[in-house]
C-alpha cells in the first residue's frame, strides 16, 4: 500500500533535478536518487534506523537525521553525487523476472462408474 506522507527528506533531492540523468524512485517506503544510471542516496523519513540518508558506494552509509550537522553533511554528499564522485553511485542489480502464472488448466475427466466389471 503506498504512503500517502510526504517524505520530509526530499529537499536533500532539489538539486539533482536539473541534472539529466536524474531518476527518483520509491524503495522499500523511502525515495532513491539515481544519477547517470546509479543508485546514488535513499532519504529515508521513518523509525529509526531508518531516519536519514543512505548513501550508496560500496557499502551503505548512513546518516542519521538526528546528526547536529546532518543537513550540512547532505549538502556536501549531494555535491559529491553532482561531481560524479566515484566513491558514490552502484550499479542498480537487475530485476528479476516476475514468474507469470500460466492459466490454469483444467482437467475434467470422465466420471468412474464403478458397478462397471
């Protein structure tokens, strides 16, 4: 069931929407940003440990919101991103293939007479 909240945490994405290559996507109830193809941050606005920005290299990093100096450090990571940072950005694994259910079929078979020899 998609939320019906805004995320608090989407100013963080402003300055990517002039680039390009910008997509948004919802993930797991939070927003991603891609930059040229690559998952590059995920603002999450919940519970913690999920109150804050993911950002995405080889492992995941995490910001908390509750960081005194955390709208700052999103400022410097978002010009990282607009950079094109190596250390920022993963290569997004390809979606599986959803297994699509083939019609059902429905085998009806001749009764048994069973007073039959």
């Amino acid at each position: 069931m998609p939320s019906s909240l805004r995320n608090s945490l989407v100013w963080i994405f402003e300055a990517f929407e002039r680039d390009s290559t910008y997509i948004a996507k919802r993930m797991f109830g939070c927003d991603a940003a891609y930059i040229d193809g690559l998952l590059c941050l995920v603002a999450a606005d919940r519970d913690e440990p999920w109150n804050g920005l993911l950002v995405c290299t080889s492992q995941w990093l995490y910001v908390s919101q509750d960081d005194p100096t955390f709208e700052t450090i999103a400022e410097e990571i978002t010009a990282l991103v607009l950079a094109r940072d190596p250390r920022v950005g993963v290569e997004p694994k390809p979606r599986r293939a959803r297994k699509v259910e083939s019609s059902r079929r429905v085998v009806v078979s001749k009764p048994v007479d069973r007073d039959e020899p």
